[in-house]
C-alpha cells in the first residue's frame, strides 16, 4: 500500500513539474509566429511607402533625356578688361626691346671691324719692328766683327728694349759682360736665363764663375755640380769641381773628380799632370808615378814629367 501511495505522489508531482513547462513552449511558438506575421506586415507597408513616393518623384520628374533636363547654370567668362595706358606700355616694350637687340647687333659689328682692324695695325707695327730689329742685328753683328765694343753693346741694348725676351740677344749681352769681368751685370741677365731655361749649362757655369769670383765656394759647389747633373759629359764642369774641391781641402774628392774627367778624355797631358800632382799632394806617390810614367809614353819629350818622376824615385 505504502508503495503506490509512494508511485502516486511521485507521479503527481511530475506532473506539476511538467506542466508549466508545456505551457510555456506552446506560448513560444504562439508568439513566434505572431513576430514573423508582423514582420511581414511591416515590410509590405515599407515596400507600398517605397512605391508610392518613387512614383511621384517620377510624376514630377517625367523624363531624364537632355531635352527635358535642367539646365546648368552658364560660366560667365572673365574678359580682361585693358586699360590705353596697358597698351602703351606693351608698345615701349616692344621697341625697347628692339631698341636694345639693335644696338647688340650693332655692338658685336663693331667689335668685330674693331679686332678686324687690330689685327692689321697689330700686324703692321709687327712687320715694322721685325724690319727694324732685323736692321739693329746686322748693325750689331758689324760693330761686333769691326771690335767695337761700345758700339756693339749699345745695339744689343737696343735690341732688348724692343724684345725683352728676345733669348739669343740676352745671350749675346751677358756673354759680352762676363768676358768684360762685370760680373754684376752679367749675372742679372743670366739668372734670367736661368729662370727661362733650368737646363742651360753654359749660364750655370758661368753664374758658378760670378760665384767663385766672390769666394762663395759652397753656391759655386751647388752650381756646377748642377750643371754637371745637365750635362755630365763636359770635362770642363769636371774640372770646375776640382778647383772648388781643392779651394776646400778635399783633395780626395778632386781626385774622383779627376778620375771622371779622365774617362771623358784619357789621353789629355794637362790633366794627367793634374791627377799625378793630386796624388803626390795626398801622399800617394806609386799612383803619381803611374800617371807621369803615362805621360812620358804619351809624350816623351815631357821633361817636366821625367824629373817629377825622378824626383819621386829619388
């Protein structure tokens, strides 16, 4: 008995669990449905609205073509308005600008009959002073075979004045003051020279001459060892050495000096006898023998060289 009552109550109360439920997915659907009719409801009226105000839009607008369109409003153009005063001003413009491309014109024109008749005064006054150097050259070549001096020193002078840098004449003039002994005035045109042309020997030498002359031995030194840089084939620039060598008690190497000079020209007297005097002076008798015993078999009537040599065997 306890068991069904125990059934039975449970039974009921399923129920009474069960029912509100049941209810409540029948009123979910109800409203479900309800929601989906009215939102076709809502979008019929929207597409009835639609309809409707596009047609009047069309009623009022009947036609789109370009006869029927409205018209857009007309671009009023701006037109420059230009005053007298505007148009005198571009006319001024106009001729000054020709005004001054004439006058270019003309200046070029002028400027070239201007170079155009340079050139031929140019070449005039050229031709004239060629004629009239070509005159003071002969006249100083004559003075010059005729020995006189003055006169020959006057036309190089003249000569220079016209042609400063005139190379032969500058050449002619210091050559006739060094031979002169004026040092002074040769050296200021053979530094000139020099200026002119680093490889002219003949101007170092003789520059290295002034030197020598006013005992500055270590510029000569400089000078001729220069100009034997230049031409190294000169026995005389050797020799020029020498004497600046032996000035300063280097007798050793003058005797190098000689040694060089020797093999440019072997069979010289003069400088044999200068190697052997060298070598005595340096207390090297057997080579000094050896050199004036080279001079008697070159020249055997060499009676200096044979009581040097007897003096030496003594």
């Amino acid at each position: 008995m306890i068991k069904w009552e125990i059934l039975l109550w449970l039974l009921l109360t399923l129920v009474l669990l069960l029912s509100p439920l049941i209810f409540l997915i029948k009123n979910f659907n109800f409203l479900n449905e309800s929601w989906k009719e009215k939102r076709k409801l809502y979008v019929s009226k929207f597409q009835q609205t639609s309809n409707t105000t596009r047609n009047n839009l069309k009623e009022s607008f009947p036609s789109t073509s370009e006869d029927n369109a409205i018209p857009e409003p007309k671009k009023i153009e701006k037109k420059e308005i230009q005053s007298p005063i505007q148009d005198i001003i571009k006319e001024k413009e106009v001729i000054y600008t020709k005004e001054i491309v004439q006058e270019r014109q003309q200046a070029r024109k002028d400027k070239i009959v201007k170079t155009q008749e340079q050139l031929i005064e140019e070449q005039k006054k050229k031709e004239k002073n060629q004629k009239k150097l070509h005159e003071i050259k002969m006249s100083a070549i004559t003075n010059r075979e005729r020995g006189k001096t003055e006169d020959y020193e006057k036309k190089l002078i003249e000569w220079l004045a016209l042609d400063p840098d005139n190379h032969e004449f500058q050449e002619r003039l210091s050559d006739l003051y060094f031979n002169q002994g004026n040092y002074v005035k040769a050296q200021s045109i053979l530094k000139k020279i020099v200026n002119r042309d680093p490889t002219n020997h003949k101007a170092i030498w003789q520059i290295w001459q002034v030197y020598l002359n006013q005992e500055d031995l270590d510029t000569a030194k400089i000078l001729i060892e220069k100009a034997i840089s230049v031409q190294g084939d000169n026995p005389k620039y050797h020799i020029s050495l020498v004497d600046i060598l032996y000035a300063k008690w280097n007798v050793k190497d003058a005797i190098k000096s000689m040694e060089k000079v020797l093999k440019l020209r072997p069979t010289k007297i003069d400088y044999l006898i200068w190697i052997a005097a060298l070598h005595e002076e340096n207390s090297e008798p057997s080579k000094a023998r050896m050199y004036y015993s080279k001079i008697i078999e070159l020249d055997p009537l060499q009676d200096d060289a044979k009581k040097w040599l007897q003096r030496l065997d003594s």
